[in-house]
C-alpha cells in the first residue's frame, strides 16, 4: 500500500467517524450546548425569573446594608451556627443574608438553610415567586432532568466523549484550517453549510476544546470512578485530600462575638476602597468563632480573595484562597483539574469576557446544529427518482426541525411559564421545568404532521413570537415596563428583556429567509391541485431545494 | 455456518469497531490511569488526579486508532490483547486495585 492511500484511507475512516460520532448523539449535544451556553448568564436569567425582588439602589453604602442585614438576622436567625450577608453587584443587584438554622430532630435532624432577599426600605424580607430559575435552566446541561444524577452524567459524559472525538476528527479532515476560517460561500446549496460549519467551529476551536475536555473532567469521578477506587477503599479519602478546605468547628464554649457592624470597620481597614461580595459569620457566639469576608472582584481564575478574622478579637487570623490549591510543588494535576473547571465555569469573567463565553457557547451550539442539517443536506441532494430519501434521512431531518427549531420553542415557553403560572402555585418551580420539556415533546412530535422544512419555518416563527411577547407579558403580569427598568437603573433586567426582544426577531428573520428559499412549498396553487400531485409536488419540491436554491 | 452478505458483512465489522472503540477504549483508559498513579512520583492524590484526566486521551487515541485501522477483526484483537497485556500488568504491579 503506497502512502498515499494510506493517508486517504486514514482521511476517509476520520470523516466517517467524524460523520457519525457528531450525529448519533448530537441532538443531546445541542440541547447540553444551548442550555449550558445560558447558564453563563444564570444570576441574569434568576434575576428576571423574580422581578419582585428590587434592585439595591447605590446611594445604600455597605455599612447601611450591613446594619440593615444585621437588624433583619437578629430578630429571625436565632441560634443559627452560620450566618452570612450578600451585597448587592452589578449581576446581582439584591441584599441577600442566608443562615443555618440548627438541625432539628422534627426537620429530620438535618440543618436548614435559609435565604433572604431584602428590602432595603422596609428592612424586611421579600417573598419573591418561586421559580426554577437560570439555575436550573444551566443545570439541565449536565444533570438533566427526571432521572437520578449519576445516570445523567454517565449519559452527558458519553456526549462529551462523542462531541471530543467530532472535535479531533473534524481538524484531522479538515484540509485548511485556517484559510477556510475566513471563508463564507453564501448561495452555494450546501456548500454555504459547510462553511457555516466551518466557521463556527474553527474560529473558536481552542473554546470548543476547552468547554468539551473540561467537561469530560467535571465528570469524571462519576464517569471513571475505579481510577480512584483502584487506590483508595473510600472514595472519601481521596476527595478529603484534593477539595477539603477544613474550617474550624464550634467548640461548644459560648462567647459573645462580634457583630457586623463591629467587624466591617476591621475589614475594610485591610481592604481599603475595596468593594466585598459577602461576608459571614461561622459559629457565632462560640470560642472559635470566626470571619470570612471575601473581595467583590475576582483576581485571576482562581477564585474570591479571602480575608479572615476571629469574630471575638477581630485580629486577622490567615489569608487564604476560597480553593486551598495554591500553587504548591507537586501538585500538577490537582492544579490542572482546578484550573480546567474554573476556565469551564467563567466565573470569574467580567461583562466582556462573559460575552465572550457566551458568543463562543452559541458559535459551539451553532456547530452541532449546522453540523446535523449539513449531514442531511448532502445526503438530499443524492436523492432522486431512482434513489429515494432513506427513512433514516427523513427521520433526521424531522428530528433536526423538532429538536433545533423546538428547543428554542421550549426554552421561550419555561420563561413563559414562569410569568404565567399562578405566583402563590405549590410546586411552581418544577411546573416550570415541566412545561419546557412538555413543549419540547410536542415540537419532536410536530414534524410527523408537517414536511421537514414547513416545521423548521413554523417553529422558528412560533419561537420568535413567543420570544418578542416575554417583554410586554412582564409589563402586564408584573407591572414592568422597559421604562421602569430602565429609570429604576435595573441594566439586568432591562438587558434580558432586549435579548428576548432581539432573539425573536432574529429567529423570525430566520424563518422567513427559510421560507424564501423553500418558496415553492408555498405556492397557494397547491391547495387546489388534486390530491396526487401535491404528494409528487411536495416530494420533488423538498428533493430540489438545493436546485431552487442554486439557481436564484 | 451460513455466510454473510457483504452488506451484513459491513454491518458486523462497523459494530465490531463501534463496540472495540468504547469498551476497549474504557479499559485501556483505565488501565492506563491506574498504571500511571501507581508509578507517578509525589503524592498519591496529585497522581491520580493525572491519572483520571489522562483517561480521555488515551480513549481518544483508542477510538482513533480502531477506526483509521483497515481491518475490523484485526484491531479488535490487537486492542483486546493490549487491554489483556495492561490488565496483567495492573494486576501485577497492584494488587488491591480489582478488589
């Protein structure tokens, strides 16, 4: 066998594997893309999901929230053994204090946590709707729903497996990788897929890495677990040595600690002009109690800078890094691991980075899409009358309108639901989660009913109303305007709902090119032609798209 | 024995190389991990800690290797033997680990 064909064969076997490995699970990988995407922009999408809670005005200085926060914990976290105060940053606007509330043997002895949004006006606690929020929309993408955790990451593990193996295999066929980066055939049948394909996928190629390795890695004590049990007998022993960050225990010796008040004096002598994230108080009132107040802003990756001080003395007692992985010799791994989960979460960007993540996030979910419509393309444009579309073919195609265009439905209804659902519901949050996969149910079943590409146009129109309603709804279920929002300096709630405005624009504007394109499905004629030759018209029509298309 | 068809022929080799892929890709990756955090130098957790994120390379490298391969059959077998050859290894040099 000459090299060459050796290369060939090698190039052939890697596109079929690139082929299959990116379709089998690929609408799972759309799915973990779109929904993992947003969560980059959770406390933004939990900020709209409870537009009850108001935003913090910025005349309040930290010392006026924190009393504030300290009146409200003293007359409701009674003998609580942790008890914390958030203030309020440009995600989330809100004074929040949280507690621990003893365990009690008639709460089956386990501890209870409890949070709090404030007023600052009042001083008093508000109950905002319950919802599932952008927390839960973000944890869809690993964790799944209506199936035990550890099966859902085994799945979306082998999802990432399979999204890796697209990845390598798409750069091994990939010819010219960087002059096919700025290349963009519009018109051109499928070729203008492929390099739609292209582009999403090799401009942020080091993202797509990044998201898909790291994620394999989020996951990998669930997925790989006997690389750990071949070592240690308790899994515990090993997660004690590598996240443990051992705090101090309540001694049982009471004392009077400090409060707040007393103590944010302290802190901001050490962190002069330095605006804190939260602050909270471990075990007050025991001999060992003790501070954490931690910087708004993150510096590096690594996570919030730590200050922290005895709650009786309030004398610093050691800085430490909210992870213990400090850049130790040795430690080579362990610091990879953190640093490829902390690179996956963005937690630490700031507005343009997050930006960045999030455009990135929806280039990758871009991919897949374009990815799973350009394997049925070039598989259309073979079909003719002597070779007839597959049911395989028609099965993908239909599955690609029902679940690409349909999870763009589902997602507009889980917002819909959450300002439609009545606000004092028992149960609101799953009620919310359910009506986003029951809507994504009926839009996989919807293309059984309709061709391929009149449920792409229709579903695609379906969301983007849907998306463009969510703004005036709020106005009229919950009173605000997008000038309210805007007087009231609310930048996240008003940005949120520009997005939906401008997402459901973009997404019409997507159907209606999908419908010029595909005119002559459209034609009124049909309507009035005998039975039999709209089922001829309606195949040949779909069969020659391309054709259509190509000779515009 | 009845022979196959060379489409059922196809068929057979794809799941062969379907099935080689994931599950010798699996132990090989496994294998692989725990050979490497018995041998890396330093402390035990740093060591499997490599070890765990090695486990997608080398299941990548597997999946690759028996998908370039021209022959469904052959690769299995090679992949089998090395999966078998590493777990000796493991079995060897570690005993505790298949407890």
């Amino acid at each position: 066998m000459s090299a060459e064909l050796g290369t060939s064969h090698f190039r052939q076997s890697m596109t079929w594997l690139h082929t299959w490995a990116g379709l089998v699970l690929g609408w799972l990988l759309y799915f973990m893309f779109l929904t993992g995407t947003l969560g980059y922009f959770d406390d933004e999408i939990d900020r709209w999901m409870q537009p009850e809670v108001p935003g913090v005005k910025a005349s309040y200085s930290q010392a006026d929230l924190t009393k504030i926060a300290e009146q409200y914990l003293q007359n409701h976290a009674v003998a609580a053994s942790f008890v914390r105060i958030e203030y309020p940053d440009s995600r989330t606007p809100f004074l929040v204090v949280r507690w621990t509330e003893p365990a009690a043997p008639e709460k089956d002895g386990r501890a209870k946590r409890v949070k709090r949004y404030l007023n600052p006006e009042t001083g008093e606690a508000i109950e905002p709707r319950e919802t599932a929020g952008g927390r839960t929309l973000y944890r869809l993408h690993y964790a799944l729903h209506y199936m035990p955790r550890s099966i859902a990451y085994l799945i979306t593990s082998l999802a990432a497996f399979f999204m890796l193996l697209a990845l390598i295999t798409g750069i091994v066929i990939h010819r010219r990788i960087f002059a096919d980066m700025f290349l963009f055939r519009p018109g051109k049948k499928q070729r203008s897929w492929l390099d739609m394909h292209n582009l999403m996928s090799v401009l942020p190629l080091p993202f797509h890495l990044m998201i898909t390795y790291s994620g394999l890695v989020f996951l990998m004590f669930t997925s790989m677990p006997w690389v750990m049990t071949a070592s240690y007998e308790d899994e515990d022993d090993f997660f004690d040595l590598v996240f443990s960050q051992p705090l101090p225990e309540a001694s049982g010796v009471s004392e009077a600690s400090m409060s707040f008040s007393e103590i944010l004096p302290l802190v901001e002598a050490q962190w002069p002009n330095e605006p804190l994230s939260h602050i909270e108080i471990r075990h007050p009132d025991d001999k060992n109690a003790f501070v954490r107040a931690f910087k708004s802003d993150y510096e590096g990756i690594d996570g919030r800078e730590e200050l922290r001080l005895s709650a009786l003395t309030g004398e610093p007692l050691s800085l430490a890094v909210e992870h213990e992985h400090q850049q130790e010799q040795g430690k080579g791994a362990i610091n990879l691991y953190f640093l490829l989960t902390n690179l996956h979460e963005g937690l630490f960007a700031n507005t343009a980075l997050r930006w960045l993540y999030f455009i990135s996030g929806l280039l990758g979910t871009g991919m897949v899409a374009t990815g799973m419509i350009l394997w049925a393309k070039m598989r259309r444009q073979k079909v003719n009358k002597r070779s007839p579309a597959s049911k395989g073919l028609v099965l993908v195609e239909k599955l690609n309108a029902g679940a690409i265009a349909g999870l763009l439905v589902a997602i507009a209804v889980y917002f819909m639901a959450n300002r439609l659902l009545p606000v004092a519901m028992d149960n609101r949050a799953s009620f919310e989660v359910d009506a986003l996969f029951i809507a994504l149910a009926c839009c996989l079943v919807y293309p059984v009913f309709r061709s391929a590409t009149k449920a792409w146009v229709e579903l695609l129109i379906l969301a983007g109303v849907l998306y463009s309603v969510l703004p005036p709804l709020s106005w009229v279920l919950t009173e605000r305007t997008l000038l309210d929002s805007w007087l009231n300096n609310d930048w996240v709630m008003l940005s949120v709902d520009l997005s939906f405005i401008f997402v459901g624009l973009v997404l019409m504007g997507a159907a209606l090119k999908i419908r010029r394109l595909n005119a002559p499905l459209y034609k009124p004629s049909d309507k009035i032609l005998p039975k039999p030759v709209i089922a001829n018209k309606g195949v040949e029509a779909a069969s020659s798209l391309s054709v259509q298309e190509g000779a515009k | 024995m009845r022979t196959r068809s060379p489409k059922e022929n196809q068929a057979f080799a794809i799941t062969l190389r379907v099935v080689t892929a994931l599950g010798g890709g699996y132990a090989l990756a496994n294998f692989v991990a725990v050979l490497w955090s018995h041998w890396y130098p330093g402390t035990q957790e740093n060591a499997v800690m490599g070890g765990f994120q090695l486990t997608f390379l080398v299941s990548l490298l597997v999946a690759i290797w028996v998908f370039a391969a021209a022959k469904a059959s052959r690769v299995c077998m090679q992949v089998t033997l090395v999966s078998a050859l590493l777990g000796c290894l493991v079995w060897v040099s570690s005993p505790g680990a298949f407890s």
